[in-house]
C-alpha cells in the first residue's frame, strides 16, 4: 500500500479504528489505576481534510463525512464522533484526529502515552502537537523495534496500537507475528490490537491461524468491516482488527455500533461486519458472525 496517512485519514477504516480504540480506552478507564498508551505507527497526530493530500484521494467523503450529520448512534459511535468534534472548533470538521490525538484526548491527567514514528517529518509534527502535554513522549524510531523495549510499561496495564502503513503488502503480517511474539513474551497480560487492511481474505487467513495456533495468545477478538467483496488485489475492499487480551464484554461493547457502519458507508446487501472470538480461553473458536445491512437501506 506504502502511503502517508494524510491521504486517507478519515476514511472508513478510520471509522473502524478508532471506534475500536475508543472503546478500549474506555475499558481502561473502568479502573482508578493509570494505564499507558503505545502507538508503534503514530503518524503526525492530526489530519487537514482540506489539505491538498486529502482532497487529492477525497477518502474522508466516503468516511468521517457520512457520519458527521448522522443522527441516532449506537454509544461508542457517538462518543467517537464528538471526539472528533473536539478536535475541531464549531460544527464543521475540517481535521481529522489521528490515535494519537484520540488517545491523549481520552486520558486522565495520571496515564501516559508512548508514541513512535519512523518518518522524521511526521515524528516532528507530532512532537509539535504535544510539545505542551507532559503526558505524552514521541520517539522517532521503529516501532516495531520500540515495542519490545517500552513493554512492560511502569503501569503495567495498557494497550499497544500496531497500525503500520503495509508497505510491504501481505508481508507485513509476517513482520507483525514476530513484533507481537516478542512483545507478548515480555508482556503476556498486555492488550495488543493490530490494525490491518482487507484486499484478499487469503492474506489475511494466516494471520489469523497464526493468532489461534502459534501465538500463544488466550484471547483474541476480531472485528472487520466490510465494504467489498473480499476478492481483489485492486482496492481495500475493508478493514480489520484484532485485539489480544482483548478486555472482558468488548465483543459486547463493539456490536451496535458495529453492525450498523454497513448501513451508513457502504451499498446495500454487499458491505457486510464480522466479530468473533479467534481465542477465547481456550474455547474452540466462535461461529463467525457475518451480517449483511438489509436490501433496502440506501447507501447515505
């Protein structure tokens, strides 16, 4: 894919991100105790939608910019869109919050947040954004490297968003089983969610064979969106998660909200959620729950 987030932010797999870090966050916050936030792909923090990367591709149309008038959302849905409304000033959105800003927006005064960036450029621009905020600490190395050695972090309770580029296509995920090894073995009770684009569902399949046989993970929720039939190299046909210790009733929490993003940004009767367990405590895995908006739901 090998792209700058600018050019995308915004768009529907950020609708699925981020709601899906919402909720985490909100997990976290279930507890008085202080948690940190790790971003081993932070990018530069903030997106102007009407900068000249973001109408060049004009993804955000087909993203952010079906929901922002959207009336009547699940909960988590809405708290992610007034997340976003406070990155911005009056009604109109004209940037978009990248997890970094979505997270440092999210914590309390005593959690702290470990953000990483390869790209010079970016990692400046995010250095810039929270240059007030002594919560936050930006590293510009790679985050892969880095995520071995900020885990465990001193509180000891947290998630780590892996959300690389894929700029080595389906390879990636390769890259990505021998990160999250190492990391889960420094931090076996840690929460990882990695973030991953769908174009062939036979890319995606290993990785998820890997996350139920090899990985040593106990529980392992997915979640996926999509949009298109997961059957062409051409387009990113949807977008996926998942997230090891995944937090107790976060299937639960995902849900609603979930099932109705295939109402709201694709065509009716072929965009279509998933959410199931991969490792449940040693449970077999669930059925896959595959749940497609009603025919007669226009596309907004």
């Amino acid at each position: 894919m090998n792209y700058r987030h600018a050019y995308h932010a915004g768009n529907f797999a950020d609708v699925m991100k981020h709601m899906v870090l919402v909720a985490l966050i909100d997990s976290l916050k279930q507890k008085a105790t202080p948690f940190c936030y790790i971003d081993t792909h932070a990018g530069s923090g903030r997106y102007d939608l009407r900068g000249v990367q973001a109408r060049k591709t004009g993804e955000a149309d087909e993203g952010v910019a079906l929901l922002k008038t959207a009336t009547g959302l699940p909960p988590l849905l809405w708290k992610w869109l007034e997340t976003v409304r406070a990155c911005n000033e009056g009604d109109d959105i004209r940037y978009y919050p990248g997890s970094p800003w979505i997270a440092a927006h999210l914590m309390r005064e005593n959690d702290t947040a470990q953000l990483c960036e390869l790209h010079g450029e970016e990692a400046s621009s995010l250095r810039q954004l929270f240059h007030h905020d002594s919560r936050i600490h930006v590293h510009n190395r790679d985050g892969y490297e880095a995520m071995k050695a900020l885990v465990p972090p001193k509180e000891k309770r947290g998630v780590v968003l892996i959300d690389p580029p894929f700029e080595q296509q389906d390879a990636e995920f390769r890259v990505i089983e021998k990160a999250l090894k190492a990391a889960m073995e420094k931090w076996p009770t840690g929460m990882f969610a990695v973030w991953y684009p769908i174009k062939l569902r036979s890319h995606v399949q290993p990785f998820h064979r890997w996350l139920a046989t090899k990985s040593g993970a106990k529980r392992v929720l997915m979640a996926e969106l999509l949009l298109h039939k997961d059957d062409s190299p051409l387009r990113l046909n949807g977008t996926g998660m998942v997230i090891v210790n995944a937090p107790w009733k976060l299937d639960e929490a995902l849900r609603d909200s979930l099932k109705v993003l295939p109402k709201l940004l694709g065509q009716a009767g072929e965009a279509e959620y998933r959410l199931t367990w991969l490792v449940e405590d040693g449970k077999d895995p669930a059925p896959l729950h595959i749940a497609h908006p009603p025919r007669s739901v226009p596309r907004r």
